[in-house]
C-alpha cells in the first residue's frame, strides 16, 4: 500500500521535470501501466492541477499572441497608420493613435461606437483612424460602399456624419434607406450611388481587407491602440486605462 504515495511523488517530480528526463520506453509494460493508472488517480485526486496546468498554458498562448501581434503592427505600420485613404477624426495631432476596424453590421461594433466617443471626448488628445472592413454579408459591404463613396465625393465631415448614423441605425441596410439617410444630412445621394461602385471605392475595401488578413485580423471590432491589436470589444474604462498605460 506504499506504491500510491511513492507513485504520486514520483509523478509530481515527473512533471517538474523536462520532457526527455522521464523514459517511458524503459519501463516495463507492467510498470508502465501502474504509471499511467497511478497518474490517472493523481489527477482524480487532484484535479487542481489540471486546471492550473490549463491556466499557465493559456498565460503562455496569450504571451505568445501578444508578442506575435507587437510584430504584425510593427511590419505593416505604414498602412495601419498612413495609408492615405483611411478616416481621420478625434484629434488629428493627437500623441496616441487608435485604430478601429468596423463593419456597420456588427453589434459590438454599435456598442463599441459610444465607448470610443466617449474616448475621445474625455482625453481630447487622441487621433482616430477609422478602417472599414464588411465582413457580415451583402448589407454589410453596401453600408461600407455607401460610407466610402461618401467620404470620396463629399468629404470628410459628411463622412463623419453618415458612419455615426450607421452606427446608431437600426434594421437592414438598403438603397432606399441610405438614399433617405444622406438626404437628412443634406448631401446628393445620386451622387454618392453613382460613386458606391466605382474602382476607388473597390480598391479602398481590398487594401484594407488585405491589412486585415496580414494582421490576422477575423472579426470586429478590432483596434491598434499604438503598437498592441486589441481583439473584440472594449468597454470605455478599460480603454482610457489602456491610454494612460501607453502614455506611461
């Protein structure tokens, strides 16, 4: 009755130990079975360690995204940063520089909308790129079409202006309704329709479709808060805190 304790000291310094230091090829068949029945009463006995052995692997998987993601946003800095065609807003001197991937279809990006003006009109020195990437279907990529073309005949400001109602709009995307959008806003909506399917609105999607696959990028929202991609929603409190950090 001495083996199970034995059995169990010796599993854990097993475990402590480097791969190649335990030899399973040198047991005996008997002896190797008694080993794995005795590893499986240990961790009945002891279930802890699996999770713990779980939680130091997950440590060491988000370590390891952190350090690929530093290396994404550091090789494709310029069309990240300065692609010349991206929306600028917040304020455009600012020393911190935030990123938004979004689609006009997604929820959390809409619950993301508020958070990130909230942002910005907190610290007031915060330089805004807004990356449109339609991933959630045909609604999606006609929100973004609308959006550009926008932007490319009549500005910025009137940019600003439809993607803030986009983000607040409720219910599916069509021409009738953005045709009624951009009136409210006092713009020409033949204008902008004539523009949706035009090359530079084409080519402003695939180059930043193309960011997004170099930077591993899956779903929205997705930020780059300076040098760190940042996966999925983020409420306004961890983001300022985020801020402060990168300020040191």
């Amino acid at each position: 009755m001495f083996f199970r304790p034995l059995a169990a000291a010796s599993f854990a310094m097993a475990i402590a130990m480097p791969a190649q230091a335990l030899d399973l090829s040198q047991m005996t068949d008997e002896e190797r079975q008694i080993f794995r029945e005795e590893v499986r009463a240990y961790l009945m006995d002891n279930p802890q360690v699996i999770m713990d052995a779980v939680q130091v692997l997950e440590q060491r998987q988000a370590a390891a995204q952190a350090q690929a993601d530093l290396s994404l946003v550091s090789d494709n800095a310029e069309d990240i940063f300065n692609d010349g065609f991206s929306f600028v807003g917040g304020n455009p001197d600012g020393d911190i520089t935030l990123v938004e991937f979004l689609d006009y279809r997604c929820g959390f990006c809409k619950r993301a909308h508020g958070e990130v003006a909230k942002l910005l009109e907190t610290d007031g020195n915060i330089r805004l790129i807004v990356k449109e990437f339609p991933i959630l279907g045909e609604q999606s990529l006609l929100a973004s079409r609308f959006t550009i073309a926008t932007k490319q005949v009549a500005g910025s400001e009137a940019y600003k202006s439809i993607s803030d109602a986009m983000m607040e709009m409720s219910g599916d995307v069509s021409m009738r309704t953005l045709r009624r959008m951009a009136s409210t806003f006092g713009l020409d909506a033949e204008a902008i329709e004539a523009h949706m399917d035009s090359e530079a609105v084409t080519d402003e999607i695939r180059r930043t479709r193309a960011l997004a696959q170099r930077l591993q990028i899956t779903g929205t929202p997705t930020f780059v808060l300076q040098d760190e991609l940042l996966r999925g929603f983020l409420p306004f409190d961890e983001m300022l805190a985020l801020v402060d950090e990168k300020r040191g």
